[in-house]
C-alpha cells in the first residue's frame, strides 16, 4: 500500500461509527489504476476539520493524542464530534522514532 500512497501517505479512516463501534480503514488518496482485488474504495465527504498534530512514537504517541483531543479539548471548546470521518495522516517515515509527526 506505500507504493500507492500519495503526498499524505497512508490514511487510517475511523467512519460509520455507530452506539459503540466504527469501522478502521487503512487507505491511499484516490488510486488511479483498477483497486486490487478485495479492496474498497470511499469518499470521504467535504467537513470542518480540526487538525492536531502528534508527534512521538506510534502507537503510543496517537494514542495519547486521541484521549487528549476527546477528554480535554471538546470539552473545553464547546465544539461536538459530528460522526464524520476521522482523518489519521501517517507521512511515511521511521514512525518509531521519538520525534515522528503525524
């Protein structure tokens, strides 16, 4: 899939999130070429977007950011989680190198 990967590099997509669940998707901007056999595509709708940027060794480091993020900075902000798509960018790179950002 690094070979796909375009300017961002590999996608995790959190979508679809239901009562308790939602569904991980590990993706690629747009291919051009046929999507190999038992892959999906997705359009990911226009949104606001808020953008954090983590930085530390993964998964430890986006871990951590997520807990922040629903736990300190939606309370804080007044603002909801609207069910969108959470949007992961993982730029390729060493990601267990302590200053890797994401």
């Amino acid at each position: 899939m690094c070979e796909k990967a375009g300017k961002l590099g590999v996608l995790g997509i959190c979508k679809d999130f239901g009562k308790d669940e939602f569904n991980y998707m590990i993706g690629v901007e747009e291919i051009k070429d046929n999507l190999p056999e038992g892959y999906v595509s997705a359009i990911i709708p226009a949104a606001t977007w808020a953008v954090f940027e983590s930085v530390g060794a993964l998964p430890e480091a986006i871990q951590d950011l997520t807990r922040r993020i629903f736990t300190e900075w939606l309370p804080s902000t007044g603002y909801q989680h609207d069910c969108a798509p959470e949007l992961e960018v993982y730029p390729l790179g060493d990601s267990t190198l302590p200053d890797y950002r994401c």
